[in-house]
C-alpha cells in the first residue's frame, strides 16, 4: 500500500495489487483478492495469470459464468513456454464450472480433455480429482455404471499416493458405492479404511503442529540471544561513541567550511557564465540595431527615392524610363524581403527558437526547386542557370534550412553575376560518407581579405565592395550557422572578374545508392 501510494509507475502498481490479490487469496479474503486483481491493468505482462487467479477465486465464490470467460481468456493467453499455470488444469476448473452449471456435455468434453493431458503428465492427484468430477457427472446423469467405474478407478490410483485426504475420499466414496449394491460387508470396510485415513491425516496435522511449535520454540531461544547480543553491543558502542562523535563533529566544521568555499566558487562561475551570455545577447541585440538602422534604411530611402522618380516620369510619360524605375523598385524590394527574411532566420537561430529536423533529403529536386523560385531574376540578367547535381544523391540534412541556404547562395551568385553570366550547381564525391555540392559563378570574384571576412565567426560587413548592391554579409553569417547545425562545411575559392565557387558538404543518407 505504501508503494501504490507514492509510485507513477503503472508496472510497478501492476505488480503491487497482483501481490496484494495473491496474498488475500492465500488468507481466504476471496473478495478482496478480487477487488486487486480487477485494479490490475490488461496491459500487464502477467495478464493471462490474472485471469486464472480471477477464474479460480470466482470458482471458490461459486460465480461459476465468472469463472469460466477468466478461464476461457487464460485458456486463449496460454502458451507452453508460459509455466505460470497448467493447460489441464484450465479444462480440469472448466469441467467443474459446468458440472455445477449442469451443462453435462460441455463438463464431460472439458474433464476428458484434462485426464487426456494429465495422463500424460502423470501427474497421480490432479487424475485422481478429475476421476472424482467425471464419476459425479455420471451420478449426476444417473449412469451408475460409468460412475461407479470413475470410482473405482480413482481408488485404485489413490493407493499409490501418499496424500492421506484423497485417500480418505477414495475409501468413502467405495464405502457409498457397496451400500448401494446392498453389500454392507464391503461397504463396512471400506469406511473402516476411510476413517483410518482420517486418522492418520490427524495425526499428521498433529506432527506438523508439534513440528511448527518446536519451530516457533527455537526461534524464540535464538531471539533472547539475539537480545543479550544486542545489549552488550549497545554497551561497547557507548564507549565508542563519544569518540566518534567528537571526530564526526571536527569533520562536519571541516567539510562546511570546504562547502562554502565550494559555493562561493561555484556562484561566482554562475555569475561569470550569466555576464558572458547577457553580453552575447546584447552583442547580438546590437548587430541588430546596426542592421536595421543602416542597411534595412538604405533599402527603404532607396525605394522612396525611386518611388519619387517614378512619379515625376509618370507626368513626363517617358515610358522607357519609366519601366526601368520599376525594374529598380523590384530589384530593391526584394533586396529589402531577402534581408528581413534572412533577419528573421538569424534572429530565431541566436535565440535558439528555430526547429530543426533531419531527414533524408533528394538534393537534385531542392536545387530544380530553388532554380524555378529565382528564375525571373536569372531572366532579367540573361543569366544561364545549369544543374549537374547527381539525381542518385541523398543528404541527410534539415529541409527548411538547406533551402535557406541554397537560396542565399544563388541570391548572391545571382547579385554578383554580370549580364549573360552562367551559375552552375554540381556535386562531387570525394567522401563514401559526405557530398560535396560546388556553386560556380563567373562574376566579379572577391579578394582573398574578403574571403577571410566572410569565413571568419560571427563577422557582418559594412557594405559590399560594389556599391550598387545592398547587403551585410548577414545572409553568409546564417548560411554558415545552419551548415554547421546540420553537420556540414562550407569553403570559398575565389579571384577577382573571373568567379567564385562555394563548396558546400553535407552528411549522405545511410545506405544511399
């Protein structure tokens, strides 16, 4: 009960109320012993033993249909490796159920059912109570013939046992049977038999008592010594005691002293740790204002300034101006999107709110998808977009991320492209476990300093080199922090008006063609 009280642990209580059940049966409490086994859950690995106990309680209470859907479903749960309980024994408690029931033929089906496996067992006093049962069915159905023959053969088997009460029953019931043929003479000696039996079970149940008694008697004796033990040990303990304590007491003023070193030290590098984190989120908070106030301005008073040649062309009607300025207005709304998006993203990954989930992942379908999103940008510069990644490969990689990334990486290739430029995306395997994903394009290059900023932790720039583009490097900062979230490296080579080539690699899916 202490254990039901203070355990969540549904196994745990499983067990418990089956314990509970068992002992209550054991002491003849059958109705608290079922109220136990019902508490029992069906998910229990012992479940099938819960139904043979329920079908056995409900069998002593006389709640015979009870009895026999418990012993019907342990009968269903039974297998041979299973040795909780016996399949004869299931069709023996069967046959009895329905022998109360008076369904005589399913009681007969059952009992012969149990003898047939009992027999085999040789097993003499599981036989011996179902010679009983099948000789009452016949008396029951008067078939005196086939009865007496039960009879007969249960006395005959019960002379090879040593139990005294089976014996006893036996010699009574042929004692019955002769009194009915009318010959008394047998009938006298067989009860004679019968009433020696009950005598010696007597006397056995006298020497097990003698035996329990002597038993509790030595018990007894050896509790006194345990008791004159345990005082002489108190005395020697007190003289130690004192001792002890006083060492016990230097130790305590010892090891509270090394404690409250240990928490002062342990506090100030709490305090460190908590300095450390708010001055990486302040640094963070601060790269976030400069972003927003400088660059994410700069899109912003562009697009207003565009905005009010826009409207001066509109009076003049000067029509191809006027679709250049549009043209302009598009190119700096998206530049102005790509940077809150990928403010957004950045953001989410500093503050650990991004969810990421790898999964496997057809890197040719997420390139082919990317392509199709920039294609109206890759048509305004009559650039040549060509994708010779290898449709077998499989990365093991966060979709939503790998599409971020792929996307600012063709956004810059596309950016630092000049007209009628070409962009390739191809792969290389140069690793059984890793893909290496190349992104070429022939435009302006970079210099090795810048490179250097680019690869280099937690880096933002100013402002690009060419002057007509708006960005910060905030995109390449985000593609570099969710490569490395999904277990990949990132490289560039690059010369100035000839082309950059950004290497990528990434995990493959395991057993991937």
């Amino acid at each position: 009960m202490k254990q039901l009280s203070l355990s969540k642990n549904q196994e745990l209580i499983n067990y418990c109320h089956y314990f509970r059940g068992y002992s209550f049966r054991e002491l003849k409490l059958l109705q608290e012993a079922k109220t136990e086994l019902n508490l029992i859950s069906k998910k229990f690995a012992l479940y099938h033993l819960v139904n043979y106990k329920l079908g056995a309680i409900s069998l002593e209470l006389k709640e015979f249909e009870k009895a026999i859907s418990f012993f019907h479903n342990a009968e269903i749960a039974y297998t041979i490796k299973a040795k909780d309980y016996k399949l004869s024994s299931i069709y023996a408690n069967l046959g009895t159920c329905y022998l109360h029931l008076n369904k005589f033929k399913l009681a007969e089906i059952y009992l012969f059912k149990s003898i047939k496996i009992q027999e085999k067992e040789k097993d003499s006093i599981p036989i011996i109570n179902s010679y009983f049962n099948i000789a009452n069915l016949y008396y029951l159905q008067y078939k005196d013939k086939e009865a007496i023959s039960y009879f007969e053969k249960a006395y005959d088997l019960s002379k090879k046992i040593n139990d005294f009460d089976l014996k006893r029953k036996a010699s009574k019931n042929m004692s019955a049977i002769e009194e009915n043929r009318g010959d008394f003479k047998k009938a006298l000696i067989y009860r004679k038999e019968s009433e020696q039996w009950k005598d010696s079970l007597n006397n056995q149940n006298k020497i097990w008592a003698i035996a329990d008694f002597e038993k509790k008697f030595t018990v007894a004796q050896k509790q006194k010594q345990i008791k004159v033990l345990e005082v002489e040990n108190k005395l020697k303990n007190t003289q130690r005691n004192s001792l002890f304590f006083s060492a016990i007491g230097l130790l305590l003023i010892l090891t509270g002293g090394v404690y409250l070193y240990g928490q002062k030290v342990k506090n100030t590098k709490i305090i460190v740790l908590q300095k450390n984190k708010l001055d990486e989120l302040n640094a963070t908070k601060d790269q976030l204002f400069s972003i927003v106030s400088h660059d994410l301005r700069s899109s912003v008073n562009a697009l207003k300034t565009s905005n009010a040649k826009l409207s001066a062309t509109l009076e003049t009607k000067n029509y191809d101006e006027l679709n250049q300025l549009i043209i302009q207005n598009s190119t700096i709304a998206n530049g102005a999107y790509s940077l809150l998006d990928n403010l957004l993203h950045w953001a989410m990954l500093q503050t650990k709110q991004l969810y990421f989930h790898k999964e496997s992942v057809h890197l040719y379908s997420v390139v082919q998808q990317i392509e199709y999103n920039y294609k109206p940008l890759l048509l305004d510069k009559s650039i040549t977009f060509e994708n010779s990644v290898s449709k077998n490969i499989f990365i093991f990689v966060d979709l939503d991320s790998l599409k971020i990334i792929l996307r600012n990486l063709l956004d810059n290739a596309i950016k630092f492209s000049n007209e009628n430029g070409s962009i390739n995306f191809y792969t290389q395997e140069t690793n059984p476990d890793f893909c290496e994903l190349i992104i070429n394009d022939n435009g302006i290059g970079m210099n090795k300093n810048t490179i250097k900023e680019l690869l280099q932790e937690g880096e933002i720039l100013a402002k690009k080199n060419n002057s007509e583009i708006i960005g910060t490097g905030l995109g390449m900062q985000l593609c570099k922090q969710m490569i490395r979230k999904n277990s990949g490296t990132i490289a560039i080579e690059s010369e100035l008006n000839k082309g950059t080539k950004m290497i990528l690699t990434f995990p493959k899916t395991r057993n991937n063609g």
